[in-house]
C-alpha cells in the first residue's frame, strides 16, 4: 500500500539540516596530517585529505601539516600537485603552515636544499632546524598578540624560525632562540598563517579554531 502523502511543511521539517562547517583540505603527502584533522573535526571544519590534485576540488581552505619540508617538497612535485596547489593559494584560499608547512609557504628558505621549493606565498625568510641541539624538541608557552584565555602551549620539533618578516607581515608570537634573541614564530599574512610550533600535537584548539573562524569570516585587510 502506498504511503500517505506527506503534507509539504512537514516534510520540510523531518531531516534538520546539518550544520556543515567549512572544508579544509590537509595536505596528506607526508607528515603528522591525521592530527590536524583531528584538531578541525574539534573546531567544526570538514577535513580532506588532498593527495593529488583532484582532492583540491571543492576545499575552502588548506592546512600545510608538519613533516620534512625537502620531501614534501619532492611529493608536491611527483603528485602534479606543486602548480594547481600554488595556483589556488596566489588565488587568495586560506592556509595554515605549521612547522614544515611554515617552510613551504615562504618566500625564501635559509638551510634548504638548493631543490627545496617554496610557495611563497607569505613574506618571510625562514631558517630550517634553527633551535640548537639540545633544545631539537622542546614545549613553551606564547603570548599570541589579540589571543584571549591565556599563554598558548607550542610543541617546538625541529622547528624553523622567521630570521625575516616583510611589512605585510603580522608577527603574533616570538620566542627566544637563544643568547637573548627572539625571533618570531607565528605570523600572518592575509589569509595565510604560518607556525613554527605545532598546534595539533597540543590539545589546546584555539589556532585552528582562530583559522576556521578566519575563513568563515575573512578579515579586510
Ligand atoms: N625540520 C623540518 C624540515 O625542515 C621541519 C620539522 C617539522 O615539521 N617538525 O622540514
């Protein structure tokens, strides 16, 4: 027997809608990705892995993970992915660095390989492996310029350092490199933001959640 028709206001009111949060491509080439996905299910976001150019599609913004920045940089360019991937960030899409991500996306990289690419997409100078050895590894905690709720945890790993920042960059943490020196560490860039530190390996979400909001409501600058 057939069904009774359904009247159209109650048919409309069966399924709510989801509330989908953006879609934020991470790059999955190499590199701790499965923990910024994580970290944007946490804040709302819909992560995709992007492997290939394909998986760009459809994706509001992307996280450039952690890793070892001179092969990722090789896998950027064995997966076709180096071109339609700088393409859509000189496109003005949001981008999150962090760590190996930071040194992708800048405009030069000191203590690179001579083949190492870089996106320069945000105008920083940045030096690989610029902490001592001792101090390889190691967890501080940041002021972050306009970050309510307090000191940010930044899990540092053989993380690099901006030895430069244009006039277009907002610098929104330093720490002390060493010898009294302190260099910046996360800074942004319109609508790119690059860490030396790691935020997903933290459990405080308030940079992804800072970024996601960030695409949900692009600044005017
Ligand atoms: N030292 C690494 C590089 O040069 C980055 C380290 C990291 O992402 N944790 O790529």
């Amino acid at each position: 027997m057939a069904a009774p028709p359904v009247a159209p206001d109650e048919r409309c009111h069966q399924v709510p809608a989801p509330v989908l949060g953006p879609a934020v491509g991470v790059l999955a080439l190499q590199g701790d990705s499965g923990e910024h996905a994580k970290a944007l299910i946490e804040v709302g976001a819909r992560p995709v892995e992007v492997r290939r150019p394909a998986d760009l599609v459809g994706v509001d913004a992307l996280v450039v993970p952690g890793g070892e920045s001179t092969t990722m940089s090789m896998l950027l360019e064995s997966s076709g992915l180096l071109s339609p991937l700088a393409a859509r960030l000189a496109d003005g899409m949001p981008a999150l660095g962090t760590c190996a991500g930071m040194i992708l996306m800048a405009r030069r990289i000191l203590d690179g390989r001579p083949d190492q690419h870089c996106l320069g997409i945000i105008d920083i100078d940045v030096r690989r492996n610029a902490f001592g050895r001792q101090r390889e590894s190691f967890e501080s905690y940041l002021d972050v310029a306009g970050m309510e709720g307090g000191r940010l945890p930044a899990v540092f790993i053989r993380a690099p350092v901006v030895e430069r920042a244009g006039p277009e960059v907002d610098v929104l943490a330093s720490t002390e490199v060493g010898s009294g020196v302190c260099r910046p560490v996360l800074c942004r860039q319109g609508a790119v933001t690059v860490s030396s530190f790691h935020p997903e390996l933290s459990d405080d979400r308030r940079l992804h959640q800072m970024f996601v909001s960030s695409i949900l409501e692009p600044r005017s600058a």
